[in-house]
C-alpha cells in the first residue's frame, strides 16, 4: 500500500511539474461595430482605430462596420444582424443607453462580447468613453473665465438619448450654475450632432435673442454648423465652444478668422483601441478591473493648439 501511494505521488509530482496544457487564445473571427453616424468624422475614426486594432489581432477577421443615425430601431436591425452573423465582438455607440439593453442581452446569450465606445450601455460587458461630464465642464469654465462670469449662453444640446449628449451639458451646467450673472437662454434644444443641425439651431436663435455672448455645442460638427451661421448674419459678438477637437476646428482655430475659440479634445483612436483590447480580453475570460473606463479630456485653444495632438497625428 505504501508503494502503491509512494508511485501515485510522483506521478502527480510529475504532472505538475509539466504543468497543465494553456488552452490556446480564442480566436477573434469577426467584429460588429454599430456608430452613430457614418458621416461624423469622430465615429469614422473609431471604426478605422478598431479595424486597425482588430487586424493586428487577427489580420484576417472579418469586419462589419454600419451606422444607426441615431435611430434605435436601424440599431436594433445591425444587432440582430450581427448575432446572426455570429461574430465575436459587438463594438458599440449605443443610440440609448437603456434603450439596448435587450438586444446586448441576446448578444451575450449568444457568446458575443460587447463593449460599448463613446456612451454607455446597459447590459455592455465594458465602457470605454471620454469622460464626458469634465469635457462638458472645462469647455464652459472657458466660457465663463473669457466673459469673466458675465452674459447670455446658449447650450446647444443634441439627440436624446446618448449618455454623452447628457454628461457635457451637465459639465456645461455644473460651471454656469457658479456663475450667476451667466445667463442661460436656451439649453435644451437639438442641434442634431451634426453641421446640418447645428446651423439650423444657431439661426432659430440668432432670430429669437438680440444679445448671446457664447454658446456651448455637444460637438464641434454642430460647432461648425453655429459658426457658419452667427457669421453669415453678422453676429460676430459670440464665441463657440464645444467637444471634439476634430480636424475640422484645428482648422477654423488655426484660422484666427472663425467665432470657434475652443474645444475639449476626444481620443476616438485610444477609445477603439483600448475597447478592442478589453474586448479581446474578455473573449479570453479576462475582465478588466473596471467595467467603465473614462478618458481624460483636454482644453484646446488657439494659444495651445501648437501642443494638441490631433486625431489626424495618431
């Protein structure tokens, strides 16, 4: 009997000593990536850092990329689609936080990861988003240091739904709430997220108030849109603040010539890529510490746009 268990032990010795076989990396076969807007340089960037991301994975994965328009139900068809489709990993811009959440749920019954990028999710396995709320607030503490806490602000606010669109008019809020010789004169109103929407909006106002002194956009495609129409009409007395920092308003700050003074910078390339990361991660059982990771902003102003290193250098 002693021999018997003297001869099991070193067999087991010896197994441990070989150690167990790792299972090999599951596999990133394909990637669903849902965004707002296809037209937005800001999600064009997300999809090209992931695709970019995911191929170095696995430089043969297969990739479907689509935009919802903001719309739940075009979101809701891409969702379905992926899960028939069977992919890996859903990257997610959620049209609706609470809204999605049934559609994640059959996701992940299905064994598909999904990470959310831009805005949360309910029901995501992770988050990766700009800290939205201190974007919303560093770009309105420009506002009030520039009028020194005097004169009427307009929050042009975007589609209903996006966490995003919340947490920077909050931010927004949080600073004029300080300051109450800030007049707000409008703050819930839909420039769309677009330049369309955000010149729209901006002539609707300028008809309506004789006197705005700033306005604060959810993005700076909305920014543009508000800047091409307060100079169309002459009214050269307001600034433009707004969330971004895309190309397009490294431009118009470089120019000196457009009402845009600055704009709180988003890092849509290390967004994709950490999601794709942690998503990739999670495909392999390896959670990350934290479901919801939140990306610092910057300020970005004439004076320091020499230092800012804009999307198109990443």
């Amino acid at each position: 009997m002693r021999w018997r268990n003297k001869v099991m032990m070193m067999v087991l010795t010896g197994l441990l000593a070989c150690g167990v076989q790792a299972d090999p990396p599951q596999p990133l076969r394909s990637l669903g990536i849902s965004v707002s807007s296809l037209s937005n340089p800001f999600f064009v960037a997300i999809v090209k850092a992931a695709e970019a991301k995911a191929r170095k994975i696995n430089p043969g994965v297969r990739i479907m990329a689509s935009g919802s328009n903001y719309d739940q139900a075009t979101q809701d068809a891409q969702l379905v689609n992926f899960i028939k489709q069977k992919v890996s990993m859903i990257l997610l811009v959620a049209v609706n936080p609470a809204a999605v959440e049934a559609m994640i749920k059959e996701a992940k019954a299905a064994g598909i990861v999904v990470v959310a990028v831009d805005v949360d999710a309910f029901g995501a396995d992770a988050v990766v988003q700009t800290d939205n709320r201190q974007a919303g607030r560093i770009a309105c503490e420009h506002i009030a240091t520039t009028l020194k806490g005097q004169g009427n602000v307009i929050i042009q606010s975007g589609p209903i739904g996006p966490s995003s669109v919340v947490e920077r008019v909050a931010g927004c809020h949080e600073v004029l709430k300080t300051n109450p010789n800030l007049v707000v004169l409008s703050d819930n109103e839909d420039g769309k997220a677009s330049r369309w929407g955000g010149r729209v909006l901006m002539q609707a106002h300028l008809a309506r108030y004789p006197r705005i002194d700033a306005v604060f956009t959810i993005n700076d495609q909305q920014a543009i849109g508000a800047d091409i129409s307060a100079r169309e009409k002459g009214r050269t007395e307001l600034m433009i603040v707004s969330v971004d920092g895309a190309p397009d308003v490294e431009d118009a700050l470089r120019s000196g010539s457009s009402l845009i003074r600055a704009t709180a910078s988003q890092n849509p390339h290390l967004m994709a890529e950490k999601a794709i990361e942690i998503g990739y991660g999670l495909l392999n059982g390896h959670a990350p510490a934290q479901r919801m990771i939140l990306l610092p902003s910057q300020l970005v102003t004439r004076d320091n746009l020499h230092q800012y290193r804009g999307w198109t250098s990443q």
